[in-house]
C-alpha cells in the first residue's frame, strides 16, 4: 500500500518577499526555511521511505536534501511548480490587484496565466505523477513540491473539482499525508508547528507568503 508523505518547500527568498516565483532560477531557502525544515527532518527521521522525489527547482531540492541528506532524490517535472509566465517574479500584493486574480480563485479550471501554463495541465501533470509513482512504489514515499500542486494533488484524492481547490492551505514545510489503498485517503493535512501557531493568511498561488 503505497503512503504519499507530501511536503511543501520550506519558505524560499520569494516567500519572504512576497514575490511569486514560479519557475524563476535561483530561488532558494532562506534561513527561516533550513530551520523549518531541519525541525521537520527530526519529526520524519524514524520514518523509512522507500524513495525520495522532487521537484527540480532549487528550493524543493534543497528542502529534500535536508528531510534526507543520504538519500538518493529522484527529480520529476510533472511535480514542479505551476508556470506563471509573466506573472514569474510580480509582488503577490499587486498580482491581487489584476482582474485575472479573482477568477484564479473562483474558477482556476479557465485559467492560463499570460506567458505561461494552464492550471489544468499543472493539475492533470501533478496527478500522473502519483499514478506513476503508485506503480513503482509499494511502502512510504517522500515527494517535495510546491504549494499548488500539492492542494492540486489533495483535491484529486478527495474527489474534488479543480475550482475548489483553492479552499485547501498548504504552508510552507507542511507536511500532508495520503495514503492509497487502493483509494486515496487523506490521513493528514498542512501539518506543520509554525501552521498551528500562525493563522492562516489568504489562499494564493504558489511561492507567495
């Protein structure tokens, strides 16, 4: 039975900043981030995993590199953050201001961000992903992406259309897990001690706040 323990990336330079960075080069952890996620390597350090994937851009390497600083990491594409095109390396604070912001929300099905990728074919990659590694793996596996993918993937599991999946918070070194047997359930969701103690800010695209 396959177990899916999903993290998002530990805050990045772009998270602090409140800058959308999508698939910009050379966004990496800040020093917030190597600590949440060191504090997150003690809580899975008993867990054995039977393969570690992530996404290529720097911030979901390093962070896995730290959950698992001896394993092998298998990068994988289809996990990679959602494409903003022009969008990539905006401040979120005026991305809010642009009429396409709203229907982002209310309606991501429609939506393809300008220069850049459908939220569906994000959606529809994500998912393949976890059918393929479904296939391969048969224990505990360990995959480290970006906050619209994994709500992406939570929302497939719960049988949810994609323009609801905006109603799922995935912070920063969270953990989520999702167990397969052979139907996804989901066993845990955005686990992280800085979640508990901060509240929630407003849902947004991946690599804000």
């Amino acid at each position: 039975m396959p177990v899916l323990y999903l993290v998002r990336h530990a805050q990045s330079t772009a998270n602090a900043e409140g800058i959308l960075a999508g698939k910009l080069p050379g966004i990496t952890l800040d020093k917030t981030g190597k600590k949440q996620a060191e504090k997150l390597a003690k809580f899975l350090a008993t867990i054995d995993f039977e393969k570690v994937i992530a996404s290529p851009l720097e911030r979901t390497q390093e962070t896995a590199a730290i959950l698992r600083p001896d394993a092998e990491v298998k990068l994988d594409y289809r996990i990679a953050e959602c494409d903003y095109g022009d969008w990539s390396g905006q401040k979120i604070e005026q991305l809010q201001k642009e009429d396409l912001w709203k229907t982002i929300q209310r309606q991501p099905s429609i939506v393809t961000f300008p220069g850049g990728e459908a939220m569906s074919d994000m959606f529809a990659r994500a998912w393949s992903a976890i059918e393929f590694w479904n296939e391969e793996i048969q224990g505990n596996y360990l995959m480290v992406s970006h906050a619209d993918v994994i709500k992406a993937i939570v929302a497939q599991s719960l049988g949810m259309e994609l323009d609801n999946f905006q109603r799922i918070a995935i912070r920063p070194a969270s953990l989520t897990v999702i167990s397969f047997n052979p139907q996804p359930m989901l066993m845990l969701l955005n686990f992280g001690l800085d979640n508990i103690k901060k509240s929630p800010n407003k849902p947004v695209p991946g690599g804000g706040k």
